[in-house]
C-alpha cells in the first residue's frame, strides 16, 4: 500500500538504501556481538533488520521498478536481467572472500549501497504522458485505506493467492536460505563447499539470467496464473529432488535444471 501510494517518489527506496549502507556496521558491530551474548535477541533483532532490507525491502525496489517500467513503456524481466547477473558475479565473488573473511563481503555491500545512493540521487524517473493526462483528469486520484484492503479479506481469489504465496514463495525462501548449509554438507571441507556454492549459484543465476529476459514473452503466451503455476510444480520439484539426492552432483543438476 504504501509502494503503490509513493508512486515513483523515492521516498522508501531512500530509506531502504540507507538501511543497505548500513549492512557492515550492523552485522559487524551489532549482530554478531548481539548473537554471542543472546541468540534470541539477536535473532529477532536481524530478523527485523533482514525482514525489513531483504525480503520486503527487496519487493518494493522491484515494485517500483516495474512501475517505472510500464511508465515508460518497457519489459521489465529484460531489466531483471542485469539484477541476476550482478547476483552470479557476486556469488562467485563471495564464496571466495566468505572463506577468507567474512567482514570482507560486508563492507563490500555497504559500499556497493553507497553506489546504489549516488544512482538514486541522480536518477530522474518521469511518468509517461497518457500518466500524466490520467493523474490531471483525476483518474489515480483514489487512495488506498485500510477499508479498500479489508474488502480485498471477502475476495476467495485473494485468499487462493495468499495460500500460493505462503505455500510456494514464502517456503521456497527457507529452502533457499538453508540450501547452502546443505549443500556444504556434501564437502569434507566447508571452507570449500562455500567457494563451489558460490560458482554453482553464478552459473544458476547466468541461466535466469537467459530465463528473464525471455520471460515476458513467455508469460505473455500462457499467461500469468499458468506462469505462476509452472514455477510453483518446479520449485516443488527442486525441493522434493534435492531431499533424494546424494551427491553434490544431483544437488548442482536440480538446482540449474529449476533455472531452465
């Protein structure tokens, strides 16, 4: 609701950028020391912090550069190709440095935000002008309320895409979060396992990557919900498939084969 009522102001773009700046001290100086003296504490207080980044954070960078997309009249999967190239050369990059030292990785994310601020502060986005014309008509002039979003509780399609992303997205985000602690396990050395993930993950990502970009169009022939439907029987398939496999070979085949 609030994505949608900002429009294109960047207004919590800012405030998410300043949290991603932030990323080292907080895991360097906060977290970690927070974790030794009280894992409880500290694991609700970087939940909060993850939550708000990461796993919101991150949908409304990408809500709104849809919205910029459509404003301006291009695809945005062909834009989400560049954020899943930059996600392989940073999995690579880290699986080396992670077994070095971890801080490094850290720091380089703070100061990647840094870069991602300087963007922010340059960037100019404009509506399009059928946009325009609309917003002076009055068109977008509706606000959205806590009544609006209470009638979409009596909506049984809601509810159908509530359990999909609670039963599909939600459960395929703690299987991804572990995925690397499991696929270490089939090392002798973790230090190693890590370093291989992260070349695993940049060859899976260089294949969405391809997948991304050919993603409008097909989303485009079978449609949303069918869309949504394949991806949810292929995640079921990786996670189900991973639960079998025995070799960190299986593990690496399923993981790319999700991708294509």
């Amino acid at each position: 609701m609030i994505s949608d009522k900002l429009g294109l102001r960047k207004h919590l773009l800012w405030t998410i950028t300043i949290l991603l700046i932030l990323f080292a001290p907080f895991f360097i100086f906060v977290f970690s020391p927070l974790l030794q003296v009280n894992i409880i504490a500290g694991a609700l207080v970087g939940g909060l912090y993850l939550g708000i980044v990461f796993s919101s954070g991150s949908g409304a960078v990408e809500a709104y550069i849809e919205r910029v997309s459509r404003a301006n009249r291009f695809e945005y999967g062909k834009v989400r190709v560049a954020g899943c190239v930059g996600w392989a050369l940073c999995a690579s990059i880290t699986g080396i440095l992670f077994g070095i030292d971890p801080n490094i990785t850290f720091w380089i994310a703070s100061g990647f935000a840094l870069v991602l601020g300087v963007l922010l502060w340059f960037s100019r986005p404009e509506s399009s002008n059928s946009a325009q014309v609309m917003d002076a008509l009055g068109a977008n002039r509706q606000a959205f309320s806590l009544r609006v979003a209470a009638e979409l509780l009596r909506m049984p399609r809601f509810w159908g895409f509530i359990i999909y992303v609670v039963g599909v997205a939600s459960v395929y985000d703690v299987f991804d979060q572990q995925f690397a602690n499991f696929f270490k396990g089939f090392f002798a050395d973790p230090r190693r396992g890590t370093e291989v993930f992260g070349f695993v993950t940049t060859g899976g990502e260089l294949l969405n990557a391809l997948i991304m970009f050919c993603a409008p169009a097909i989303v485009n022939r079978i449609g949303a919900k069918n869309a949504l439907l394949t991806a949810g029987m292929i995640m079921s398939v990786r996670i189900l498939g991973s639960s079998f496999a025995t070799t960190a070979v299986e593990v690496v085949y399923l993981k790319n084969a999700a991708y294509v």
